[in-house]
C-alpha cells in the first residue's frame, strides 16, 4: 500500500474517495488515517509514455514529518 501525507494530497487537490481503517507506525503506535484514494494514476517522469494505477493511503502527518521511520 502507498502512503501520502494528507498535506500533500490538499497541495496536489487530491480527494480520498473512501474511509480506511487504523495505520500504525513502526513503533506500533496508531497514525491517524483520513481515508484512501483508489486509483490514482502516477505518470512517470522519466519516461512519459509509462503510468500505472495505485491505491494511496492519506494519513494525518504533521508537514515537518518527512518519512513515518523516526527512532526516538
């Protein structure tokens, strides 16, 4: 499953198109989920002609986060 800070998905003027459940870090503790965007198409960069369809999770990350990984 791909993951996408919900900050980043208001920039891009994405919508979650559905709820998802409970997310948990590598710490096991819960991120909060604002919901999932299925099939979003991702074109890529280097190569124009390819693109593939995912489903991206929208979590409520704070912006100053840049991975989930973090060590205390």
């Amino acid at each position: 499953m791909n993951v996408m800070p919900l900050h980043v998905m208001k920039e891009m003027g994405l919508e979650v198109t559905r709820p998802y459940g409970n997310v948990c870090g590598i710490d096991s503790r819960r991120v909060p989920s604002y919901g999932l965007i299925k099939n979003l198409r991702a074109d890529l960069f280097a190569c124009s002609d390819i693109s593939t369809m995912m489903d991206v999770v929208v979590i409520d990350l704070p912006p100053a986060y840049g991975m989930l990984l973090s060590r205390k």
